[in-house]
C-alpha cells in the first residue's frame, strides 16, 4: 500500500525509502509553474502599468479640453455689430450756376464799360515789349473832338458816328515811326460802321523824340479795325521819309505788334470789369 505525504511520494522499496526520480520531477514542475507565474505577472503588470498611463493621458486630454472649454466659454461675446445704415447722401441745388459774365459784354457798349478811358490805361510807361522786340514810346494825345487827330475824309466819319474821344501814341524802332489811334464810341456797332466808312487816315503824332513823319504825301502804311465798341487805326512808316512799299517787312512787324497790343489791351479792359462784376456780392 502507498502513502502520500507533503506532496512526496512513496514508492515500493526498503520500508518507505523515498523516491528520489520521482521528488526530482516534482521539483522541476514546480519551477516550471513559477516561471510561468512570474512571467505572467509581469506581462500582466505590464498591461496594468499600461492602462494606467493611457488612463493619465486621456485624463489629462480630457482636462485639457475642460480648461479649454472652460476658457473659452468665460470668454465674453463679441460685440453686435451695427446694422449697415445708409449715409445722408451729399445734395446738390439743381439750379445751375451762372455762367461767368463774357468780357466783350463789358466793351461793347457805354452802359457796361464804365472803367476809365485814358492814354495811359491803353498804353503805359515808356517802353512797349512785344517778345524780344522793344519799342520806345514817343508823344501821346487825348481829345475830345475825334476830327482833330486825323487826316482827310476820317475825321468826318469818325464823327458822324458819333465817335466821344481819339486817344493817340506813336512808337519807334530801328527807323520805323508808328502812331496808333483808338476811337470811343458808344456802341459796338458805331464802331463798325465807322471802319467800314473809314476813308483818309489816322494823323501820324510827332513829339518826344519822334520827328515828323507819314506827312506831305509821303506813301505810309495805313489800317483799320474794331472790337467792341473801340476803333483803332494804325498810320506807320519810315522817320528819314522814304516810302513805304510791300517789301518793308520791318514796317509791317510793327503795325502788326501795335494793332495786336491794342486788341489786347481792349480785351482785359473787358475781363478785368467782368471779373469785378462776377465778385461783387449781388453778382
């Protein structure tokens, strides 16, 4: 018969001698079960190990969520921005503003051209530029009785017309002699027909410098124009006397920068008293 005792076993032999071979066996099962034990104690402390850093995380994700969320729903709401409104549009009159006033309105008639008629206003200072061509000015007039500073047949239609005053200049250069008259009329129209009558011829004005010249039937160079309610007539030629002929070109320069200054002069007579009139208060 066999005994167990203390996990041993008995097998047959002198009177219970153990068996060695067989105590052998167990001891090495027991060491197999331990290292399994142990080894499977440490894979499970592994995973447990595991689970609980992913644990952390999650849980520190988590948290940072909640701090996140949590700011951002302490932060305050953005402000309501205004609803688009529609600014005042800018007005406009509807009523057009005047036209500024036309200077030839202010010389083509005495009612308007109320500024000064003088010598001086038409042809100031001494001197005459005309680009780089200088003129030197001799002996002026002013009279009245318009007949008096002319020659033949125009001092007669100078009058009919109705002409008030003759303002005269004469001016020089290189030989040349010219004297340029302006004849005042009421009327543009007077002016006109005063040019288009015009016979005989502006009487030359010596003086100051200026010896006689264009007289005793000496052949001078002769012109007539108007613009508003003025007529201005050119009378112009050599001093020594020598006739004038087309070929005298030096002769016509000068007419045409004297006949050219006067128109200009007539015209700013009209801009600067429409000018006056556009800033006045009752414009």
């Amino acid at each position: 018969m066999s005994f167990g005792q203390g996990g041993a076993s008995w097998g047959p032999g002198d009177g219970g001698t153990p068996d060695w071979a067989a105590l052998a066996d167990q001891s090495a099962a027991r060491a197999r079960r331990k290292r399994l034990l142990m080894i499977g104690g440490g894979v499970l402390a592994t995973v447990a190990i595991g689970a609980i850093v992913t644990t952390a995380v999650v849980t520190s994700n988590d948290n940072g969520r909640n701090k996140a969320d949590k700011s951002a729903s302490q932060l305050p709401a953005p402000a309501e921005l205004p609803e688009e409104t529609s600014a005042p549009a800018p007005s406009f009159s509807s009523v057009a503003p005047p036209p500024p006033p036309d200077p030839k309105e202010y010389i083509s008639s005495a009612e308007k051209d109320k500024a000064p008629v003088t010598v001086d206003g038409f042809y100031p200072g001494k001197r005459l530029a005309m680009g780089d061509r200088l003129y030197l000015k001799g002996a002026t007039s002013s009279s009245a009785k318009c007949a008096t500073g002319t020659q033949g047949a125009l001092g007669t239609v100078l009058t009919n017309n109705g002409c008030t005053q003759l303002l005269r200049a004469t001016y020089r250069k290189d030989g040349v002699a010219m004297t340029v008259g302006v004849a005042v009329f009421a009327t543009e129209a007077r002016a006109k027909k005063a040019v288009d009558q015009a016979s005989g011829g502006l009487a030359s004005l010596s003086g100051e410098g200026v010896g006689a010249f264009c007289r005793g039937g000496t052949v001078c160079l002769r012109t007539s124009n108007s613009y508003g309610r003025y007529a201005y007539f050119t009378i112009g030629g050599f001093e020594n006397g020598k006739r004038v002929t087309t070929a005298d070109n030096a002769v016509y320069a000068v007419n045409k920068d004297l006949t050219n200054f006067t128109f200009r002069q007539i015209h700013q007579r009209g801009r600067t008293q429409a000018s006056q009139a556009a800033a006045a208060p009752n414009g």
